[in-house]
C-alpha cells in the first residue's frame, strides 16, 4: 500500500501540492512508491524505509498575480520527530527540482516534512506540513 500524502497550499507562494511516498529500505519496491504507509499501527518503525517528497512549483501568489518559473528561487524541506523542536533543514537552490528522495530515514512514522518555497528575492512561503492519511 503507498501512503500518499497531498496538501494544496494558500500561502503567499503557494505549492500546489505535497506528495510523500514511503517504501521500505533495500526493497525492491523501495522508490517505486510502494511500501508501508505512514501511520499504521503495524509497521516497524525501525525499520529503515526510502522516502520521496514531491511538489509543484507555484504558477501564482497568495494574491492572484501570476508567478513566473524564473521568480522562484527555490524550495525548502525541513523535518523533525514530532517530539522535538529541532529540525533538520534541507535547502534545494534549484528552482527545476520538484522532489527530493531520502535514502533511509528511521522511525518513518514519527516524522514530521513540511516545505517551503522562496522567490528570487528571498520571501519565503508558510511552510506546508505533509500529513500521514
């Protein structure tokens, strides 16, 4: 079963949507999108798994005015366990990429992904948390 995650963002650069897939690590389904959804009960959270983030680049702003590809600058990832304050942060200055794979991350299911995009000047939207289903 894939875990699929989709989160349609209003903020002032709005992604359009946040996809995560989980797989199990060493898999042979591991980045294909298969695997062990996120939030069941019966998974093994120590078990590594790969994990891929995906999301479309914004085509306008929070107040309708169109944004052009070249405005964007590019995204941010940051994720945490949702017992701690501390994030691990992940900046992609590539306004072109729209996913980024994790190769095994640990306890899966208690982690929390949010991103964020930046214009060519530096404004950054709200962050946008990806929720398991």
């Amino acid at each position: 079963m894939t875990a699929r995650l989709l989160v349609i963002c209003t903020t002032l650069l709005a992604l359009y949507g946040c996809q995560i897939e989980p797989a199990e690590f060493g898999s042979a389904n591991a980045g294909s999108g298969t695997g062990s959804s996120i939030g069941n009960s019966s998974d093994n959270d120590s078990v590594a798994r790969a994990l891929t983030l995906y999301w479309s680049a914004p085509v306008e702003r929070l107040n309708g005015e169109p944004m052009d590809f070249t405005d964007i600058g590019g995204y941010e990832i940051r994720y945490r366990s949702q017992n701690s304050d501390n994030y691990t942060n992940i900046v992609i200055d590539n306004p072109a990429v729209e996913q980024y794979s994790f190769d095994a991350l640990s306890n899966v299911n208690d982690l929390v992904f949010e991103v964020a995009v930046f214009d060519a000047n530096g404004i950054y939207s709200e962050f946008v948390i990806a929720q398991g289903s």
